[in-house]
C-alpha cells in the first residue's frame, strides 16, 4: 500500500492543514506523520524559550490528537537545517514512505533546505508535494497589474479584498480516523534534551487556541479599534503566539470573523481586526519576495549608510527596563516577565531604539525574538524596519513617537506602569509619565539615560545626512557618532 509522509514544521495542527489534509484526501495510502526537533537551528534563528515551551506542549497534543485518528506522529531529533534532508531521506526510507507533502516556509535558510531536498526526493523517485499555508493569500498571488510584488501596505490592502474571493480562504476540516490505523510509535522524550523552554500564560491545544478566539470575537472584538492600543485594558486577541506556532492559522481567523460581520451594526472594529490580518499577509509577502530581508539587512539599502550604536550602556538598559523612561520600562518588563507585550509597547519601544537611543534594530529584533513567545520573521522584522525607517512602508524618519505623550494618551492613569513598575505607584496620575527629573529617596527607579527632544533631533540630522555629496562616509559616520557616543560611555 502507497504510504505519504506529512512533515510537521510551523503548521502544527490538525484542523486547516493544506499539506495534511491533502495527505489524507488519499484514501489508498497510508498516511504517516513527523516532526524534527532542531535546537541548534532554533537558538541560531533565536527562537525565545518560552515560544519553544509552546511548541513542546504543542507537539505532545498534537501527538495525542492524531493517535485519536490513527495517525502516527514520528520525532526526530536533529541539529540545523543542513542535517533536516539527510533525517527526511532516512525516514522516509525506515518509513517505506513514496511521497513527502508539507506546507512551505519562506526564510531564507528554509527555502535553501527545501530546494535541497526536493531535488533529492526527485532523484531517488519520491514524489513531492508543497503546499502554501502560512499567509491567507497564497504568497505570489497579491501583484501589481505589472506583476510586481507590492511594497506598501495601502494598495497591498486593496488589492488583497479585490482577489478575496480567487484564494480559497475557508478553513479545511481535520483528517477522519483512518480506515487502516497506524500504532503510534514510544515516544522518545530524549529528543527534547537540551531544548530550553520556558512556561507562559499562553496553554498549546488546538482547543484552547479556538476558545481563546472565541472568546475574543464574542467579547472583544466589536471594540477592537477603540480598545486594542491601551495596555491595561484586554483589547487585543493575543492570538499571536498560536499564529506564529501554527496552531491557529490566519484563514481560521478570517472566517470567524467574516461570520460575525454581517450581525454587527458597527463593523468598524471587525474591520481593523482584519487589517491586522492582512498586515501578517503583507509581511510574509515581503519575506517571500525579498528574502534579503530575513538575512539582517535593510528593504532600503541606502539606510546601509546610517552609522547605528550598537550593544553598550544604552542597551543594556533598555534590554533591562532601566531607561529611566517610564511606558519604555514597563513594557520591557512585561516582555521579561511574561513573554508577550502589547503591540502598541513594541512600536514604542523600537522607535525609542532606534532613533532616541539610535541602536541598530537588529538588536532590538533579535532581543524580541529571543524573549517574545510569539516570535514570528515576518511580523518581527516588518515592525522592527518600520519603526526603525529603513523597511517597506516604514515610518518617515521625522515622524518620531514621543514615549511621554504615547504613555499619556494610551495608559492615562498610569494603570499598566503601576503594575510593572511598583516603585512608581506613589506618583500622580499626569506625573508618573514623567521620567524624574532627580533621584528619590529610598526610590531605586533610574533618572532617564537620554534627553528624548535633543535625541529626536539627532536622529532626523543623521537621516538627513543620508546621501548628501557634501560630505564623505567617513565625516558622515564621525558626525553620527559623535551624537550618540556619550549614552554609551
């Protein structure tokens, strides 16, 4: 009897898996499954510890669901994705496996793999199958009338809504039992030997990711857009470690929320929430297209020439929560302390990084990947280039958040600093958005380490400087450092 391997990476579920349900839409084979355990890639792509958590927990439920339908699941350990084809030839082999099916991804070293092993299977005879599971438009099918890739997110948009309806979005069911069962085979726990992990809020289970979806379309999400940028309210989903692990995928949260739509007098925060969809869209799309983007570069080459600080004084303190600026603290501390911050703290704080502190951002994109439970390429470097104006549709240079009037607008009593920093709970309300101006007594909270209006003005002239014939690279990156040198003394 023909058998097909399905191959687990960042789908890891059952429900709405091109690749696995188009694996067991072949009633005449058997269908097996694996997943390759790869903690050497996984600290070089700095994959967090607490997104690995999930991913463990993720991996042992989804082990359990799919012995409920008579569908093994194989662990494997490896070491990078340089090993990855060698261990899939052998298993496949082991397996007496004819066809590997699996859903793509489109970093840069994924896609080298990938191209590795298909033409390998192809030599030996294995047939291949690839499917495009990450983003709700299928990479590649959201093009300008030239056939060019689009890289700015307004007519992305628009073109999005106007193909909606050539791109199957609609969820896909999860496998029936097989007819054959296949016994699951032990389980080997030593494949998970030296993986770090840390535990989070966030519970893995397919069933907990749809309950918590639930629960935010049914509560929250009519007053997404006038509630999702204060973080002391529970405004947002917070679905995005399960989109980043693939437990969720994005086609599931359209549907829930086209569903809900057409009974809502006010769809206007329904709408934003779908935005934020096509957001996700938009930056796998980016990925794909231009996958210089996941090797630490710039969208824009010539923000090549900006002369960036790198580790120091400046950053330790802003990696620590000990800025001296208070909304900045905060959410760092809630980024250490839990894994996860509030979208609206991570534009905040990358802008204040990159352009008051003027860090390079790949710092700051990798300090979020190695902590964020939802760490995620296309979503991380999209916003971390956006902020740092070096990126697709980014921030123009000059339009600088300013982290006191940000704090003031969005956290107006100061709820959520109060709770991660307790040393400022006995400020008043208008004042504990200030940074103090002196030490207090028996107060261990740190003076501000930068002057945000004079920082902000060094970092539009050393924007400015970009490309100008009047000076040489060498006097432009003196000018530059100069500016910044004293944060980091």
């Amino acid at each position: 009897m023909p058998r097909v391997l399905h191959w687990f990476r960042g789908d890891l579920r059952i429900h709405d898996n091109p690749s696995l349900y188009a694996a067991s839409q072949q009633p005449e084979s058997d269908l097996l499954t694996c997943f390759i355990v790869s903690p050497d890639q996984w600290q070089r792509h700095d994959e967090s510890a607490a997104k690995l958590g999930l991913v463990k927990q993720q991996v042992n439920a989804l082990q359990e669901s799919l012995q409920r339908l008579g569908i093994p699941l194989y662990l494997v350990r490896g070491s990078d994705f340089n090993e990855e084809a060698d261990l899939i030839c052998q298993l496949l082999a082991q397996l007496h496996c004819d066809q590997l099916n699996f859903n793509e991804e489109y970093g840069f070293n994924e896609r080298k793999r990938d191209r590795r092993l298909v033409e390998r299977l192809q030599a030996l005879g294995i047939r291949v199958n690839r499917y495009r599971d990450q983003s709700i438009a299928p990479v590649g099918s959201v093009l300008t009338q030239e056939g060019r890739p689009y890289t700015v997110f307004t007519p992305f948009k628009k073109r999005w809504y106007s193909l909606l309806t050539t791109f199957d979005s609609a969820p896909l069911p999860a496998p029936s039992r097989r007819a054959h069962p296949i016994k699951q085979p032990a389980v080997d726990l030593a494949v998970w030997h030296a993986v770090q992990t840390r535990e989070t809020t966030f519970i893995a289970g397919e069933v907990n990711a749809h309950h918590r979806l639930a629960t935010f379309i049914d509560d929250h999400l009519p007053a997404y857009d006038q509630q999702r940028d204060f973080p002391a309210l529970d405004g947002t989903s917070q679905l995005s470690p399960y989109l980043a692990t693939g437990i969720l995928s994005g086609r599931q949260c359209l549907h829930q929320a086209f569903q809900l739509r057409p009974h809502t007098a006010n769809p206007s925060g329904i709408d934003c929430w779908i935005s934020e969809l096509i957001w996700r869209d938009f930056y796998i799309h980016i990925l794909y297209h231009f996958p210089d983007v996941s090797r630490h570069r710039a969208f824009k080459p010539e923000t090549e020439q900006l002369h960036w600080q790198g580790e120091g004084r400046a950053f330790d303190a802003w990696c620590q929560g000990k800025t001296g600026i208070p909304i900045i603290d905060a959410a760092m501390r809630q980024l250490l302390q839990t894994g996860w911050m509030h979208n609206r703290l991570r534009m905040i704080c990358a802008m204040f990084l990159t352009k008051n502190l003027f860090v390079d951002w790949r710092l700051g994109e990798r300090f979020f990947m190695r902590h964020l439970v939802d760490g995620y390429l296309p979503a991380n470097n999209g916003g971390w280039q956006w902020s740092a104006s070096t990126g697709t549709d980014a921030a123009p240079y000059f339009r600088i958040f300013n982290p006191i009037s940000q704090s003031e607008k969005f956290d107006p009593q100061g709820r959520f600093i109060r709770h991660y920093i307790p040393e400022l709970a006995f400020r008043r309300d208008k004042d504990i958005h200030l940074p103090l101006e002196r030490p207090i007594p028996g107060c261990l909270y740190p003076l501000p380490i930068v002057d945000l209006k004079t920082s902000r003005q060094h970092a539009i002239d050393a924007f400015k400087a970009l490309g100008r014939t009047d000076r040489s690279s060498d006097q432009r990156q003196t000018t530059q450092s100069d500016l910044f040198r004293s944060l980091n003394d």
